[in-house]
C-alpha cells in the first residue's frame, strides 16, 4: 500500500485510495437514511467499474474478484484484468459448445463464475490495459449490435445444418465467429509488451500466481443432496460447471467466516425483486413488500439501476422475512428466483438492529449514493442467492471437512 493516502469524507461515507486499491467504507446507504451500518469485517477492491450495456456481470465480478484476491495474496497494487478479453474467449467456446449441442443449450451474453477459470485454464488472461475490448467507437461497452450480429451468425449455422443437403460443416466457420469479435472487440491477443517484458495471455496468467485449481462455488437448493457436488441447473451455466450443495445456513456462516478471515466473494443473485434497489444502495426482503411502489422496468441484460423502487422501508430498518429452506426452493421451482447479476462481496456488516448485511461491489458505475456499492441484508441474501464463490481456503476447517475439500 502507498504511504501518501488520499482521505475523502463526506455525510457518512468515506473512501480511501491506494493506487488501484479503494477501500470504501459508507455507513449508510443514502441520504437521509436511518440505516447506521458498522463494520464487522471490510476488505479491499479494485476500483468501481460499469459493464455498460451489456450482459457481461459474471465476467466484471468475477474479475474484481480475483483482483482482490491478488491484493490477499500480497500484490498491493494489482494491474486491473480485462472483462472482455475473458468475454471474447468465452464466446469462442459457447459457440462451439453450441453447435456442437446443435442449440440445444443457451447461447447469451450470460455466463456464470466458473467461466473465468476456464477461460484462464484454456487461453490465459491479460491486463485491461492491453485489451480493453471497446473497437466500435464508444468509451461504454455496448453489446447490443454486437450479439445481434454474432447471434445471427451462429443460428443462421445453425439452421444451415438442418438442412437435408448438408452433410457436413466446413472448417471456416470459427474464422467467420473470429471475424465479428475482432471488429467489436479488436483483434485476438497472442502475445504483449507490459513493464519491458514479453508475455502470452498463457504467461501473464502465470505470473500473477491464482491457482484456479482452488476456487470453489456454494449454492444452497433441496432438489440436490446436501455437502454434495451438484450442477447447478441454471441457463447461463453452459459450460456444466459444478459447486457444493450446503443447507442455507451453512451457506450465510461460510460466507461470514470468509470475510471475517480475508476472503472476499463473488455473488449470484437475483436482483430483480422489489427490495432490491441499486439507487437506494440496500437490497431487503421486508415482511410487506406492498409498501415498496415500483415505476419503469429493468433492462433485459440488468445492467444498471433499472425500475425506481420507493419505500420508507429504504430509509428505515424494517421487519424482514425469516427465510427458510422451504421459502427459498418455492422461489426456484416456480421460476421467481431467476440467475439474473453476478456482483462482488467485499465486507461483512451490521445495522443498529444487529441485522447481518452484505456490502457488495457492484458493475453499474458509481451512480448511487455508496458510490457503486450496495448493502444486502441476511434475509435478502438468504432468499435470492443463486451461489458464491470464493477461494477454498476461504472455507472453515469443519466446512472442508464436511465437504471433503482437501
């Protein structure tokens, strides 16, 4: 960390700045709030970042992920990694998974955690400084055009497979894919100059020293067995990857004895509820959602603050659901609770009630009053978490054992 710290403190935020590092610290979530939050346990992140309009959350969170956890392994000021490089690459093997599934799996701009190590295992990573992935002539991501054209490209392939006449693929159509993420992304990385030394993606993984081997992902369903492996059966999980079924409560304890030991955490969630509201930096699960009005709607790719939602209960701590394992798998039968955001856990923190809250780092800019952050509450948490991830170490010792996680 540099000496020279740079405070800024205003009505009951405050930010301090190491080079890349930010730590941030807001004790309440807007203005005006009664809402007095207080530290239990705070760890550092890379700065704030929006993903635009895209549908690339997994790839930004997951990546502020990591930067942290190069900071917990001793980089005091890691280079930032590049979301669309890891983006470009997934796209490279979904739509090949695809054809290959002949469509019959998801084909989006969605991903899920476990993308990155793939990606990382396969290809390698690069800084966001050598591939910042915007060649179209924005300075904010924007994949609308984009994924309409590569979409396009990949079910006209697909429906020319169908065709009775067609005995076979030829081998230019990985090129064509290659084609239109070079002109939206900029071309593919092979290798780079950074800091008078010459890497490969492959190398510049290497150097920066994460094992992917020793990150592991938690969920918490009734339709798998419990402290077993399970696939998680959402829609963006196209590329199968697996995590570890825990009871609910397992799941909120694994995550408070992370963060109280170092270890932050990527988190999937639904974010498309009521109590959940980006502007007023507080995501809740109120016993009486009716008082918590709605206007607008959230984009398809929930990428920024979306409907404005409206309740005192934004304002001051109310009675919240006491959520139970029944409550929670209602939600994902019945299609309610959806994998809609993939966000980043950073700090572990109670209000004046003593109620357990989540302070998230989010990809939507810095907009709202938590300049980029919200605060999650244990029953919201409890309620819409699709999964966690976080490094193994990061896990209790009865927790790996329990899991047999070695």
């Amino acid at each position: 960390m540099r000496e020279n710290i740079i405070a800024l403190a205003f009505v009951g935020l405050v930010s301090f700045s190491f080079g890349q590092v930010t730590v941030y610290e807001p004790t309440s979530n807007a203005e005006g709030s009664e809402y007095k939050f207080h530290k239990v346990a705070h760890l550092d992140a890379t700065p704030v970042q929006s993903q635009g309009y895209t549908g690339t959350c997994w790839s930004f969170s997951a990546l502020s992920f990591f930067e942290s956890e190069l900071m917990r392994q001793g980089t005091a000021d890691p280079a930032l990694l590049s979301e669309m490089y890891i983006v470009r690459k997934a796209y490279e093997s979904k739509a090949e998974k695809y054809i290959r599934m002949d469509g019959k799996i998801n084909f989006s701009e969605g991903g899920a955690f476990h993308d990155i190590p793939y990606v990382i295992r396969n290809y390698g990573i690069v800084p966001l400084e050598v591939y910042k992935g915007l060649n179209y002539g924005t300075e904010k991501h924007n994949h609308s055009e984009m994924f309409s054209v590569l979409d396009g490209a990949i079910q006209g392939l697909l429906k020319h497979m169908k065709k009775r006449s067609v005995k076979s693929l030829t081998s230019a159509w990985k090129g064509a894919l290659n084609g239109v993420l070079d002109a939206y992304f900029g071309d593919d990385v092979t290798a780079f100059d950074l800091g008078g030394k010459k890497y490969t993606p492959k190398s510049y993984a290497d150097a920066i020293g994460l094992d992917m081997d020793d990150y592991v992902s938690l969920t918490s369903f009734t339709n798998h067995e419990m402290n077993k492996e399970c696939m998680l059966a959402i829609p963006d999980n196209w590329a199968w990857g697996k995590g570890y079924n825990v009871e609910i409560n397992d799941l909120m304890d694994a995550c408070e004895h992370a963060l109280k030991n170092g270890y932050s955490l990527a988190w999937g969630a639904d974010v498309s509820e009521k109590g959940f509201s980006f502007s007023n930096g507080l995501a809740i699960n109120p016993q009486d959602e009716e008082t918590i009005s709605v206007s607008g709607n959230d984009n398809k790719n929930f990428s920024d603050g979306g409907a404005e939602k409206k309740s005192n209960a934004f304002k001051t701590p109310v009675a919240e659901v006491k959520v139970t394992p029944e409550i929670r798998q209602k939600g994902y039968e019945n299609k309610t609770t959806t994998d809609d955001h993939g966000m980043h856990i950073i700090g572990l923190y109670k209000d004046q009630n003593n109620t357990r809250y989540f302070l998230v780092k989010n990809s939507w800019g810095t907009g709202n009053y938590p300049e980029g952050y919200l605060y999650v509450s244990e029953s919201y948490f409890k309620w819409k978490t699709i999964n966690v991830y976080l490094h193994k170490d990061g896990l209790s010792k009865t927790m790996k054992k329990q899991l047999d996680i070695k």
